[in-house]
C-alpha cells in the first residue's frame, strides 16, 4: 500500500526525468473478459484526455464499455480536487455506488485522478468507504492493469498512489471520444505553485514531452483523419522549460501548425509566460486558432500578489491588448475567482474594471475554495458566505452582458464551424464549434459530422448562436468573417 506524502509532493528535485513505453504483461490481456466497466470523469481536460487512456487499458484487458454504472462489473472514477464542489460530487457517487455494491458484491470499484493524491480523501477512504476496491494517482495511471490485477487476486483495498511523478510513459493505448477532435499532452505538472492551487501538489512538477513524440503523435492524427488537435498541460505555456534548450511553446505550435492539420489549439495558459513570440506564431499561422485561454483570477495587483500569480493587473492587461492588436479576431476566456482570503470591496471593484476593459468571449467565474494543504486554506477570511455570492452574482451579471454583446457582432457572419455531433434539443439538427470556439446549431446532413463548414449566424444567445449553412459561399464573400488571419 502507497500512500499520498503532501511533503514528498511539494518537493521538486532535479532528478532527470526518461522516457518509457508503455507495456502490457500478457498475463493480463483476459483479466476483463466477459466483464464491462463504466468510468465517470470529473474535471479538466487533462482528466478527460487521462480518461481516454484509461478506457483504452480496460478495453486492452477484455473490458467492454457499458453506458450505465448501475450495470456494469466495474466501475471507475476519475475524479478532480481543484474545488471543494468536484470533492463533493465525486463523493457523493460513491455514497451512490455503496448500494449498488451492497447487492453486488462482485462490483469492482475504483478511485483514481487529482482527488487520490491527496491525504486527506485517502484517508477518508480508508476510514468511510472500505467498500472500495482500488486506488491509483495520476502519477501511475499507467499501472492500472497491475493495480486491478492486485485487487482481484488478493481481494483487499489496493491502494497504490506515488506522491513523486515518474518517468514520462509513452505510447499509452488511447480511446479517442472523437474521430476527428484529439488531445495532445505536451507537458505534465505544474511548478508556479499558487497559493489557492492544489494541481503542483497532484499533478508533479513540469515534464515536457519530447517534440519528436508530440510531433509523431499529430502526424498520426492527421492519418487518421482528424480535425484538430489541443495541445494539453496544466501551465502548456512553459512546455520546454525543463528540457535544458531553447526550445519552447512558440517553437513547437509553429511546427504543429506546419504539418498542416486544419486546426491546432492550447490550453491552459498561465500570463506569465506568454511571450511575444507566441503571439507572434499564433498570428502568422491561420491553422493555429485565434481563440485564447487566459486566467486573470482577479482584477486586484494586491489580491494577485497574495494568490502567488507572478503579474499585475497592468502586466496582464498589457498582455491582453498586445493580443488583441496582433492576432486578428482572436477572443480571449478567462478564470475569476471571487472572495479569496482578504479581498476587500475595492479590490472586487477592480475585477469589474478589469472585466469591463477586457469583454471577454467567455469565463469561468467561482468562489474561493480552499484546498488542504495550500497556503491560502491557513489564510484569514472575514467575508460571509452571502457577501462571496453576491460578488458572483454580480461578476456574472456583467461578464453575460459582454458575451452576448460579442455574439451579436457576429450577426450575418459567416464562420468556419467543425462540425461536432447531433444536436439533442432537436431545435436543430447538428452542433459544432466556431475557429474561435463558439458553440452553434444548424441544420444539416448527418454525413457533415467531422468536417469544417461554412455556417452564417442567424441569431445569438448569451452562450451559443444559431446559424444556418452555407451550400454556396462563393455568393456571399461579402458575409464572410475572416478570423483566420
């Protein structure tokens, strides 16, 4: 049994870190034979993309997928501890999970992601929820057939979660959720270490990903016929950093963008070091799209400070504007967090100022959330529950006025739109996303899944646009709305 050390997790050593490939002992290859196994995935796209390798490994082992966890032989969770409410929800499934178990005692479940690296959910699995069969971290998901291996022979709660990342395991079999849209990781862990942030703690220090592999890996890709590919990491702007050269983020988009696959994306970014080289390679290539992840958190230089950010509001508004004047059309997102320990009136006004100069395109808005473990759970906080869900409300109230107020602007454009899949409100047929990551509906053949279209936008709501398709773009240049530079 391996357990979570925060103090084994907060060091960050200089040993170097190889490359292996992944491997499977032959023993295992019937291990799921006849079975079928559901896993439920919370968080980012790093636990998303963390989730197609895992599918992959059980379907490796004889597992057949099943669409319902009330009827399958195993069930897994991949699960995120970057906010108290992901803690609850998992937790809450197990709560659901235990009776399935009570009258099936041959269900297999597990526990694995961000939440099983920390002590404290260890604990109180060990403590509350013995029903569970299995634990891994997100620094050995590639030992999933050994830990499941262990579990069934022995028949005791197997835990096994490493508190210091590994080597970097390449060539990890993969189920893709889609045949034309891929994650691609480029760079694991995080060292910035914010002082709200539990990721350096779960996910390890930064690891870069050789370009030969990534670059193998989007060529592959585009054999296969894919669309687009997102290049992944916690902080993906310090890809690079711990391999000794120069060579970096801007470095590597230019290449990927040069083996031609039609779009390439990036997330999530930290401003610290986004450089102007980036906007550089970001505004030369029309495949690299002009959609940007950029995470304020506040507004306040003060309250940045005390988040340990590295910028101020004028160094990210600098950066912002530099963007905006060089990459044409881009929309930028954003991170907020509101009610963070010692954020007074006046430094909440300042992330309104702030949201008012910028208009962001989209936003993910949240209370502070202390994690266990993190500097800022030690730090005093005065406000009041009601106080922290009033600033929300009316953080929120401005930054829906501003993304309605973009979608209108493209009221009778005509935009690039991958198209995604069918549309379940029925109002129309099929959904995709625009080259600057805007959902729209419209009406179409079936057979348009998994191709870049031409669509005009007929209507807008806050969060999405209406559009329909364009079968001749040649009568409507006029129309067009040429965000890919």
């Amino acid at each position: 049994m391996q357990l979570p050390d925060y103090k084994k997790a907060r060091t960050r050593g200089k040993e170097e870190v190889v490359k292996e490939l992944f491997s499977l002992d032959p023993k295992y290859q019937n291990l799921g034979k006849g079975k079928t196994y559901f896993v439920k995935t919370y968080g980012c796209q790093m636990n998303e993309h963390d989730t197609e390798n895992i599918k992959a490994m059980l379907e490796v082992l004889g597992f057949t997928e099943s669409s319902s966890y009330e009827k399958c032989d195993l069930v897994l969770l991949n699960t995120c501890s970057i906010r108290e409410n992901a803690h609850n929800k998992a937790f809450g499934m197990l709560g659901r999970i235990k009776h399935l178990k009570e009258s099936n005692p041959h269900l297999l479940v597990g526990v694995c992601g961000c939440m099983a690296q920390e002590e404290g959910v260890i604990e109180e699995i060990r403590t509350h929820y013995r029903f569970v069969d299995f634990v891994f971290g997100t620094h050995n998901l590639y030992r999933l057939p050994e830990v499941l291996a262990k579990t069934i022979e022995e028949g005791n709660q197997a835990i096994e979660v490493y508190s210091q990342e590994g080597n970097i395991i390449e060539d990890m079999p993969v189920k893709r959720a889609t045949p034309y849209k891929a994650y691609v990781n480029i760079i694991y862990g995080c060292d910035k270490f914010c002082t709200y942030c539990i990721v350096p703690y779960t996910r390890g220090k930064q690891r870069s990903r050789a370009k030969e592999d990534i670059l193998k890996e989007v060529q592959d890709l585009i054999k296969e016929g894919y669309q687009e590919v997102t290049l992944l990491g916690q902080n993906v702007n310090a890809y690079g950093k711990d391999l000794g050269v120069s060579y970096g983020l801007a470095e590597l988009l230019e290449e990927v963008a040069k083996t031609g696959i039609p779009r390439v994306r990036f997330m999530t970014s930290h401003p610290w070091d986004f450089t102007n080289q980036m906007i550089e390679v970001i505004a030369k290539y029309p495949n690299i799209m002009p959609s940007i992840h950029l995470p304020v958190q506040s507004g306040s230089s003060r309250i940045l400070k005390l988040m340990g950010r590295r910028y101020t509001r004028e160094e990210y508004l600098a950066l912002f504007h530099k963007m905006k004047e060089q990459i044409k059309g881009v929309t930028i997102s954003t991170d907020i967090i509101v009610g963070f320990p010692g954020e007074t009136e006046e430094d909440f006004q300042e992330t309104l100022s702030l949201v008012h100069e910028c208009k962001f395109d989209n936003a993910f808005s949240f209370i502070f959330s202390a994690r266990e473990g993190t500097p800022a759970s030690k730090m005093e906080d005065l406000l009041s529950e009601e106080e922290k869900n009033n600033r929300l409300y009316t953080l929120n109230e401005v930054l829906n006025h501003y993304f309605l107020e973009n979608n209108q602007k493209l009221i009778h454009k005509i935009v690039p739109v991958l198209v995604e899949g069918k549309n379940a409100s029925k109002k129309t047929t099929l959904y995709g996303y625009t080259d600057t990551n805007k959902l729209i509906n419209f009406d179409g053949e079936e057979n348009l899944i998994g191709k870049i279209v031409p669509v005009e936008v007929t209507e807008c709501k806050t969060w999405s646009l209406d559009g329909r398709l364009v079968k001749d773009r040649s009568q409507e240049e006029d129309k067009v709305l040429s965000t890919n530079h």
